[in-house]
C-alpha cells in the first residue's frame, strides 16, 4: 500500500511531461509554413524568431506591408537554417528563391484563396 501511493504521483506526473511534450511537437507542425518560389502571398510570424530554410542558395527578404520596412536574412544553403527576428501579428511578404520553409509563421490567405479561387 506504501509503495503504490509513492508509484502513483510519479507515474502521473510521467504521463503529464509526456502529453506536454506531444502538445507542443503538434504546435510546432501548426506554425510551419512552406512558400513555393513566386508566391504571392504574406506570412504573420507568431513568435519573434522566425526560422528559415530553403532548397536553393538564397538571400531571404521580408517587406512589412504596413509600412514597406524591410529585414533581410543574409544567405542561406540548402541544408543550412537561418534565423530572424520579426514582430509577432504583423503581416510580411517574403522573397527568396527556391522552396523556403518557416518555422514559427502562419500563411495569410491571399484574396483568391479567401473568394474561394485557389
């Protein structure tokens, strides 16, 4: 009786970090987002450091569509990530070449896509 009521709040605890640490392996996936080379449309980062990887040798621009400001991230290789920092909730378009995939961002509809159209 002494042991199991010393097994019982650790194997509960065991169970807790476990289901928290698949909450957030599933939160990662959700804020991923892959953008073809010629997409059109605008990402929102959802935390201030946004990862970045691509498919192609590529410098990596971001232009905030509230006001034109821009952030670069220098040159990344395939392979190879960068990282940048940007302000969370503001809407960017991203220019870079190849396939780049971000981490930490969420894709805006583009009108079309909204309509229906895409």
């Amino acid at each position: 009786m002494k042991d199991t009521k010393k097994t019982l709040p650790i194997l509960a605890l065991i169970l807790a970090l476990l289901l928290m640490l698949l909450g957030a392996a599933g939160m990662r996936g959700a804020h991923t987002v892959q953008i073809p080379e010629g997409w059109s449309g605008a990402i929102r980062p959802v935390r201030a450091r946004l990862r970045v990887a691509g498919t192609e040798d590529t410098s990596v621009v971001f232009t905030r569509i509230s006001d034109g400001e821009q952030a670069l991230l220098g040159y990344i290789t395939p392979g190879m990530t960068g990282t940048i920092r940007l302000t969370p909730g503001e809407a960017y378009r991203v220019e870079g070449r190849g396939t780049l995939t971000l981490r930490g961002a969420r894709a805006i509809p583009t009108e079309a896509e909204k309509a229906g159209g895409a």
